[in-house]
C-alpha cells in the first residue's frame, strides 16, 4: 500500500502543468461543458492511460469545486470564481423573440440559449442573426445577455392588417413573434385601406425609433376570406405567390411528345405490368411500381421515379426557380408546387395509360425480399393503373379489384422489407394527419385524423429501398481514396444528455427508455408509441421524442440516418416536389457515365438552401392547419368538447380536443373556483383549498371561450358541470413548498 500510495505522489507532481492545462480549457470556455473523453479529445489525448489522467484531474477539480458536475459526468467551470470580472465576451446567435418581447439566441458554440430580457433586445427580430454581449455568470442564473447588434435580417417582409388612425398608419402584424408593429407613412400605403391584409417591407428602423417604418408592397385582400389568409401564410414564410413570367413561357415550350430517338435510348417497360398508387387528390404522380416474375422464380421490382432532370435542364428559369422555391408546399386546401402545372400534373406526372420517362431502380429479390441484383438506369414506363390508397386498402383487408394479386404480392415483399428494417433498429416515429372536409368557400365544416395504414407503407417501404440502395452504389468507396460527392438525407444520432433528460421525463410519467445502445433505444421508442395509444400525453411526448433526435438535412457528408438505421441514405423519390430529388438524380446519371466527382463545397450550400426551405414549408403547413383548426371552432363558441390535457404550464392547461385535433389553453385565470399552482415535477395543477387536480393526460371536457383566428390561438374554459374531488392528500405538502 505505501509504494501505491508513493507513486500516485509523484504521478500526481508530475501531472501539476497537465492539471492547470485542464483548468485552463474549462475557465477559458466558461459557457460550455465537458466530459472526460471531450477534454481528451481537445488536448490530444489519445491512449487508455493518458485518458485516465484526465479523468482524475476532473474527479480532483469537482472536489475542489473548480468544476461543477452538471449532470452524470458533465463539468461547467464554477460560475463563482468569476463572479469578480466583468465578461467582455460577445457571441453571435439566431433569435428566438417571444411573444412577451424577451428573447432567447441560440449560440452554435454554447450549450444552452442566452437569455435576453425584454429591455436589452435592441432592434432585433425573430430569426435575426445578431451580435449578443454577455453579462457576468452568476450562480443559479440562465446565461444572459444584450444583443448589441443586428447583424442580419431573418426577413424584412411581415404580413398582417393595416390600421389607419389619423395621420398616422400601422401594419399589425400576423406574427406572435413580431414584438412591435410597424410604422408606415401615409404615402407608403400603396392604396391599402384600413383593415386590409396586406404585405409590408421593413424600409428603416432609426436609433431612437420604437417602432420600424415600412411600405406596402402588396394588398392581399379583406381578411377572413380563405385564398386571402392562405396566401397570408405564404408570403409570411416568403414564397412567392406565382411563378415568374420566364418561368411559365419556358415551361410552355417543353414538348409533350415522346421521340422514337429518346424511346431508344431507354429500356423499355411498357409491356410489363405497372401502377402508382396515391392519395385519392394527388395530381403529381412521381412515383411507379412494377412487378414481374422471372424465369428464376425470383421477383423484379422497378421502382420507377418521374424523369424530370430530362425535362429541367440547370440554369433554366424552371431550374433556377425550383431551387429559390425547393419544394412544393402543401397547404390544408391547396399545393403550391415546385414546378409550374405544365411539368408536375402533365408532362412528368405518370398518369396511366400514358408513355412517361422515368430514372428507375430495379431490383431483383426472391420471397424474402433479400436483393441479389440492381440496376440503375433511364427508362420508359406506361402505368396500367392510378390507385388511391383507400383502393389498396381495401384489397389488402380482402375485398376485390383489379390486379388484385400483384398488389398483395407487393405487399407480402413490402411487409418483409419493413420487419428487416425493425429488426436492424429502425425507429417507428408516429405522426397524425389532421385532414379537414372544407364548403365550397373553404371553411371547414369537419375534420379528422388521417390513418397510416398498409397500403401506405406498402409504397414508402420501396422507396426507402430505392433511397438507400441509391446512396450506397453512389457512397460506398469501393476501392477509391474517399466516395464522390452525393447529396444524402442524413439524420445523426441523439445527443446522450438529451436522451437522459428524455428518460427521466418519461420515468415521471410511468413509462421507461433505455439508452444503452442504438437498437435498445429504438426497441424502446417503439413500445412507448405503442403505450401511448390513446393516451392524452401522447401528442406532446410524441413531439418531445422527436425533438429529441437530431434533425433530419440534407448534406454532403454522409453520417447515415439514425432514425432508419441506414448507414447510407438519400432522397431520389419525389424529383417533382423536391429539389434534392432532382440533385441527385443529375449526380447519379453523370456518375453512372462515369464522370469524375463534382465540387463539395457549391453542393453543401445547396444543401443547406434545401434544408432550409423544407423546414419552411413544413412550418407553413402547419400554420396553415393551426388556421383551420381556430377558423373550425370560430362559430362554435360556447360550445363544449371532450379534450385530453395536453401538457401543464404556469399559465395554465393546454387541451387537446378529441377528433378535431384542435389545441387551446385553459387559463389559470378561469379556473376561479380554487388558487391553483403548477407542481411541475409531476405534471399537474392543484387546487389550494378543494385538492381538485389536473394532470397530464388526464380526460376532460371544456367550452370554447375565444377563438383569436388572426393569431391563431384558441382559449377553453372549464365545462361547468365537472363535479369538484375529494381533497387528496398531496395538497398541504405542495402548499408548504409553494410558500
């Protein structure tokens, strides 16, 4: 024992300078924190014993409270010790501005978001790229800060209505987000009138201005009316409202007529048997199966996919404007497509009975749906067949129709591509459809909820097949020095930390995650889907899981795709509605001509434009759904609804009302028949004097109170007939912890 404790003497006299380097890489980044394998990595620590090393001098820091252990193993430099100097550091983030006119920025280099009060925002909007100054760290305090300087606009056009008041004009604006309104000078008005929508441009902002001016670029109409309000949504996320000119006189000129010189240069799958399968509105059909069965006894699937790079050529105005727009957006009455009509529903829509071009995977498969051979090419097609998936369905669950047998044995071969693709640690992320049935002007006189059933599947099942095995011929080295440049639809792992804060939220709720490895953590996500059916938490859990993985992109440097459990993926499938669809298309033609490898940086920002653009259309389509569902409860005022308590705030419960989908809030300021307070850990709010509580999850039935449709926002109130419980026996304990 006292040779042991001899030698750790002088291990630890000779480590003296690594110890003050390890301090050095926590004090000079007193806003981020670190594990033992982050440290050793950024000092170059690569050996077992070296790695040890540093772990002691963390273990020896944390004991003298030089570090802070955050959580299970992550270290913060101890915000006391700096509680002398005044932090000069500055950092550039994103605004997150809210409602109230406080602000969050999120910081690529911090781990958490700085905190901006209302007071030190500046003249910096939602989505600004800005220049933050931090404040001191002080001990139990967020990380905050002023924001000292706008650096760049996230967008300088807002919609809303126009109010005239005198000699004096206002653009109100739509956007929660937007904290003040903006100024505009009457002979900016442009013809608007008071009460109007209309589009506004941010001209200036002075120093000393509360409010920035503007001018009125374009009057969108009298609000309520629907195309006026789905156009609103549109151009609030800044797509254009119609295609260029140049656009439509180019896409008037493509020829609609086949070549027998372009039919030669493909083969031929006319004569074999062919269907797209759809949903029963769909008009853009860039998608087709065929099936037929070789000498071999085996299958051969194509996977047949619309030829639009044959059709739009780069630099074109049709190209160039497909790639400013990036994918077409789907709103709850309407699709605004990514190519004008005369491309994505006529000449590249694989309509049946129709000759069409197509790029194609082939694939030759036996029973089990194992792939013994691909082949990648330019071909021509002639559907049989256009499908709803309701008409598939119901061949699926035994009724009759035509080419009923190749559809089951798609189906047979789809269902053993999925349950390999589960077995090898494929996630089942669930999402819900809310689909509305709208009068002649638009209004929704119903909704419902829009089930993924096997008929769905049976078509996405071939082509996340397609896609994967796309990205591996174009990915995988074979013998070269590094693969060629491609676009994947990546999707990285998790962070750990928000995964175990994941599990303990759940585990507060009675159910369990385990994260001890990547097929452990999807076996356990895809029983908690199933644990949820039914259940009220299940919207907001579901929506946390999600927020938990990393983000699906597009991306040149391929890192796989976690939530499918491919280590190569793409996307090659919907070239009609997706501009990286058509991106790889081009690479994969000119790398099968044996092409040598284009440039990685000019396609990274083009796939950073895509991500981009996708995550806008996905919000608008939601906003436009969030429009529906308030302009659905508009007349229903007063009425009441049972609804499953969606989540617990300070303000209040949210609410989910069954079949419409639709969410609201019930304000703590209604429930006035107890002084209610949050108990956050559990989830809940108790009253103080009944115990009458309220929990995630729980059933319950509310009242319409207000429908604000502009904003979006829906507020319920109690049913007055919901008797009161007994007091339970959590309230004097939470009561004492609220004092």
């Amino acid at each position: 024992m006292a040779n042991k404790k001899k030698g750790a003497a002088v291990s630890q006299t000779k480590n003296d300078p690594f110890i003050k380097t390890v301090e050095s890489l926590f004090s000079t980044n007193p806003f981020k924190s670190y594990n033992f394998r982050q440290v050793s990595k950024l000092l170059g620590v690569t050996d077992k014993v070296s790695k040890e090393i540093v772990r002691s001098i963390i273990e020896k820091l944390a004991a003298q409270e030089t570090i802070l252990e955050l959580n299970r193993g992550k270290f913060k430099y101890n915000p006391d010790l700096l509680t002398d100097k005044i932090l000069t550091t500055t950092v550039i983030g994103l605004v997150d501005m809210k409602q109230t006119g406080k602000a969050y920025v999120a910081v690529n280099e911090l781990d958490e978001d700085v905190f901006v009060g209302a007071g030190h925002t500046g003249h910096a909007l939602h989505g600004d790229t800005v220049k933050v100054h931090l404040f001191p760290l002080r001990k139990g305090r967020k990380l905050e800060g002023q924001i000292v300087e706008v650096i760049s606009r996230g967008r300088t056009q807002f919609v809303g209505v126009v109010q005239i008041t005198g000699k004096f004009a206002f653009l109100i604006s739509d956007d929660v987000s937007m904290p003040v309104d903006i100024f505009i000078p009457k002979e900016s008005l442009n013809s608007a009138t008071h009460g109007q929508k209309a589009i506004a441009r941010i001209t200036d902002w002075p120093e000393r201005s509360k409010n920035p001016f503007g001018e009125i670029i374009h009057v969108l109409g009298k609000p309520g009316d629907n195309n006026v309000e789905m156009n609103s949504i549109l151009a609030s996320f800044e797509f254009p409202l119609q295609f260029k000119p140049e656009t439509l006189k180019e896409a008037e000129k493509i020829p609609e007529h086949i070549s027998d010189e372009e039919i030669a240069k493909r083969r031929d799958f006319r004569k074999i048997w062919t269907c797209t399968i759809d949903p029963h509105d769909a008009k853009d059909f860039d998608d087709a199966l065929s099936l037929r069965k070789l000498d071999s006894g085996e299958w051969e699937i194509g996977v047949h996919i619309a030829d639009v790079s044959h059709y739009v050529r780069p630099q074109s105005a049709i190209d160039k404007e497909g790639y400013d727009r990036g994918t077409s957006i789907y709103l709850v009455d309407r699709t605004i497509p990514m190519l004008p009509e005369k491309l994505s529903n006529m000449v590249c829509s694989l309509r049946p009975q129709e000759d069409k071009l197509c790029f194609s995977s082939v694939f030759t498969m036996n029973d089990n749906a194992i792939v013994s051979a691909e082949w990648y090419g330019k071909t021509i097609i002639n559907s049989n067949r256009r499908y709803s998936y309701e008409e598939v369905q119901a061949m699926i669950e035994g009724g009759e129709g035509d080419f009923k047998e190749e559809l089951l044995i798609l189906n047979k071969l789809a269902t053993e591509l999925r349950e390999e693709r589960f077995k090898k640690g494929a996630i089942a992320f669930h999402s819900e459809e809310v689909k509305f049935i709208l009068d002649e002007n638009g209004k929704p006189i119903d909704t419902f909820v829009k089930e993924q059933k096997e008929a769905n599947m049976l078509i996405e099942d071939f082509m996340l097949l397609a896609n994967r095995k796309v990205a591996e011929k174009i990915g995988q080295k074979k013998g070269q020095a590094k693969p060629k440049t491609f676009v994947y639809r990546i999707h990285d792992e998790p962070n750990p930390e928000k995964l175990q804060r994941f599990s303990e939220f759940l585990t507060k709720l009675g159910y369990k995650l385990n994260i001890g490895s990547h097929k452990s953590v999807a076996n356990s996500f895809n029983h908690l889907f199933d644990q949820l059916t039914g259940k009220g938490e299940k919207t907001m859990i579901e929506t946390i899981a999600i927020r938990t993985m990393s983000k699906a992109e597009y991306s040149t440097v391929n890192v796989g795709h976690y939530g499918l459990s491919f280590p190569f993926y793409t996307h090659f499938t919907s070239p009609i509605r997706r501009y990286p669809d058509l991106m790889v298309h081009r690479l994969l033609e000119w790398y099968l001509a044996g092409k040598g490898s284009v440039s990685q940086n000019e396609y990274e920002e083009y796939c950073v434009h895509s991500s981009e653009m996708e995550r806008k259309a996905v919000e608008a389509e939601r906003a436009s759904i969030k429009y529906k569902q308030a302009e659905y409860l508009q007349d229903k005022i007063g009425q009441a609804f049972d609804g499953l308590i969606s989540g617990v705030s300070k303000y209040g419960l949210f609410v989910e009302l069954e079949g419409s989908k639709c969410e609201g809030m019930v304000s703590l300021k209604y429930m006035d028949d107890d002084f209610y307070f949050l108990d956050e850990d559990n989830y809940r709010v108790i009253g103080q004097h009944h115990g009458r509580e309220f929990k995630l999850g729980d059933k319950i039935r509310v009242r319409v109170k207000r429908v604000d449709l502009q904003r979006k926002q829906m507020d319920f109130s109690l049913n007055e007939d919901i008797s009161l419980p007994k007091p339970n026996k959590f309230v004097n304990v939470k009561s004492k912890k609220r004092r």
